[in-house]
C-alpha cells in the first residue's frame, strides 16, 4: 500500500499472546514492548489457563470477542483457519515454563512465527525438539532475553568482537535480588508461587528464573563457550523447594575463566544485573540498574565512560536508541528491541528476503544453550566432583 508519492506504508505485523492475563508480570511488559514502535498489533490472545478469566483478560485489554480465546489450543486452531493475511503473525508465549514446549512446539509446528520468554522449555531435550523443528519449517523463533536489547550491551559486544579489549581472561557476572528473602509464596502472591515450584518452575529457581540472564549475557558479549561449570545452590528459606541463591565458577573453552552469581534472598537488592569484563588490554563493566553508560577501562589510557546516544558507538548500538542522549532508556525500550529485531526477521520470512543483520534477536539457539547451562548447573551442584562438562553442542 503507498501512501502519497514515494513513502510505503509498512503493515504492522499481528501479535497473539498465551498467558499474561489478570494477575501476571511480564504479559504486560511484552505488550508495552511490543506496541513502542508501531510495527506489531496485539489482536488476538488466550491470556490464563482458565477459559473464564482468559476471556475477563481479554475483554480489560480490549481483545476483539471473536479473537478471544479460552484456551491455547483454540487460538491455534481458530487463527489457521482464518485467510493468511488475516491471521496473527506470531505467537508471544509468558505462561509460567511448564507451558512452553507445548504451545511453542505447536505453533512452530503449524508455521506460525513464536516469541518465548526464558528460560526455554523445561529440558535440554525438549530444546532440542524445538530446534530441530524450527529448522524445519523456517519459522522465526525469538526468546526474549531482553537484556540483550540494550544499546551499550550491544556496544559492549561489538568492542569484544573488535579485539579492544585483546584475549579475555576473565568475565565475572552478578544478579542480585531480594524479593525472595522471605518465604513469600505462601503469601498468595502468584509470581513467587509458580517461580518456586518445580512442576512450573523447572529444576532450578534462582538459576533458571536469573542465572540464565547472567549466563546469556555472558555469551551474548563475550562469545566465550562454557566448557566447564564448578556449582554451589543453596535453599536459604527454609521448606522451599528450588535453589534460591546460586555460586558458580567457570570456565570457557580456550583458557578464559568466571565467576557467576545469582540470589534472590539479598535483603536490598532489586535487580542488580552486572558484569565486568577482563581482557588482555582493557576492561568493560556495566551495570543494568544505571543501563545508559559502559565503562571501558584501556591498559595504557585514561578511564572512559560511553554512554547511549552518542555518535561514537557502533552502529548497532546507535539503531537500538531511540532518544537523544540524556534522555534515559532502559528496560521497556531494550525488550522493544528484541521485539524489533524478531519483527524484522518475520518480515524478511514473509517476503523470501535475508534479515538485516543488525536486527538481531535471541533465537532458540540461545534459549537451547540456556536449558542446556541450567541443567549441568544442578548437575554440578549434585556432583561430588569439582567441574563438571558443560560443554554444548545444538
């Protein structure tokens, strides 16, 4: 469609949504995210496990009766029956992690585009049945670690990349929470009652709900390969069920090692996401409660500060901003991102195109190596050795 002489008006794509309903956290989060830059309409959903409050979900948010559904299995089965250009584009997926490989696997089957919040799936093997099948039928297929999203995360790994900083040594991540100090899940309060049960949950709490943040930042930056894991989880509250503090050295194929930390008893700390970065010439740290600024730190120069907006950084990091410097961006506009990125990636599918390659998104390799790290990090806990492999291969 062309409106006046030389501008093409660009359909926004048609987003559908499983879980988020009344009572969730990050339903809303993905439909803030997704709707910042025009490209995406929400229009259809299936929003709680319950058909009624799926469809009460549904009717606050504004869905369309006909398109609001009381179940994932009807919003697949309704929407490929409609005509392809009516239909959604893609399915976002925010149900507790129980949920996941069902209805990802479902939908990438019938070639629906997926958007999955981490971690992945519940297993390494199930990661590996949705790799497989997303090979198979081309469908996009973005997890949403949206830490990735941010500009100078993005800057950060472009200096790597480039050999600023020479051969790693050593990466040290944290990610420090304090919501869970108490044994809030007898409260009522549905976050930290699904979080800590391992039929939802998975097999790891404070690692598989945090930790595969750290590590996926990690990865994303460095690109460094974990090769073997040296774990200690702890249940701090007592009669909880999952790990909710987490001590964990590393090391990485070709000699690099780490240290990653993961709590969500730190009475204080809110979301204390950081990492530092050793090489052989130079350092980065950044700190995701103050997102907007990258300290590099030369071996023969002075201290620098880079922050967001600046014509300086590399292109990528330039694409993810969208205000001028001063003006802060964080952690809807980085999950924006990712959404961008996978928005991008969709509309090359539909049109038989490559992607731009600075429209990047984690994938559902990503996601596979995270379930892969959460589980050789409970393997390694219950281990009576000190490393154990945790090399991985998709």
């Amino acid at each position: 469609m062309v409106a006046g002489k030389d501008t093409i008006v660009k359909s926004r794509l048609k987003m559908g949504m499983v879980g988020g309903g009344q009572g969730a956290f990050i339903g809303a989060v993905h439909r803030k995210a997704a709707a910042l830059d025009g490209e995406i309409e929400f229009v259809a959903g299936a929003l709680s496990s319950t058909p009624d409050k799926a469809r009460a979900s549904g009717r606050e948010l504004g869905l369309a009766e006909a398109r609001n559904y009381g179940s994932w299995e009807e919003l697949l089965q309704r929407e490929s029956a409609l005509p392809e250009g009516e239909r959604i584009d893609f399915v976002t997926i925010v149900t507790p992690n129980h949920v996941h490989f069902p209805v990802a696997k479902a939908f990438a089957e019938a070639s629906f585009n997926v958007v999955c919040d981490k971690p992945l799936v519940h297993t390494t093997a199930q990661a590996r049945e949705l790799i497989e099948t997303v090979k198979r039928t081309g469908v996009v297929f973005a997890v949403t670690y949206n830490y990735t999203g941010y500009p100078l995360v993005k800057q950060a790994r472009h200096m790597v990349r480039e050999g600023q900083l020479g051969q790693l040594r050593k990466v040290i991540v944290e990610y420090n929470q304090g919501w869970l100090a108490s044994k809030l899940e007898e409260t009522g309060q549905k976050q930290a009652a699904w979080r800590t049960d391992p039929a939802r949950s998975g097999v790891a709490g404070a690692v598989g709900d945090i930790g595969s943040h750290a590590e996926n930042l990690v990865a994303t930056i460095t690109g460094l390969e974990l090769e073997a894991i040296c774990a200690d989880l702890t249940t701090f509250v007592p009669g909880r069920q999952l790990d909710d503090d987490a001590n964990l050295l590393l090391r990485f194929t070709g000699g690099a090692k780490g240290i990653l930390t993961c709590s969500q008893i730190e009475v204080g700390e809110e979301n204390d996401l950081r990492i530092r970065i050793y090489g052989e010439r130079g350092s980065l740290t950044w700190h995701q409660e103050e997102p907007n600024a990258l300290v590099y730190k030369p071996l023969d120069g002075p201290i620098q500060v880079l922050t967001r907006g600046q014509g300086y950084l590399c292109e990528a990091a330039q694409r993810a901003t969208r205000l001028p410097t001063g003006h802060p961006e964080a952690f809807i506009e980085a999950f924006a991102n990712v959404y961008l990125g996978a928005a991008a990636a969709m509309r090359a599918r539909r049109d038989g195109r490559e992607p731009d390659p600075l429209a990047d998104y984690p994938t559902v390799i990503d996601g596979a190596r995270g379930m892969h790290f959460i589980e050789t990090t409970v393997k390694s806990a219950g281990s009576s050795q000190k490393w154990t492999d945790a090399r991985w291969q998709p």
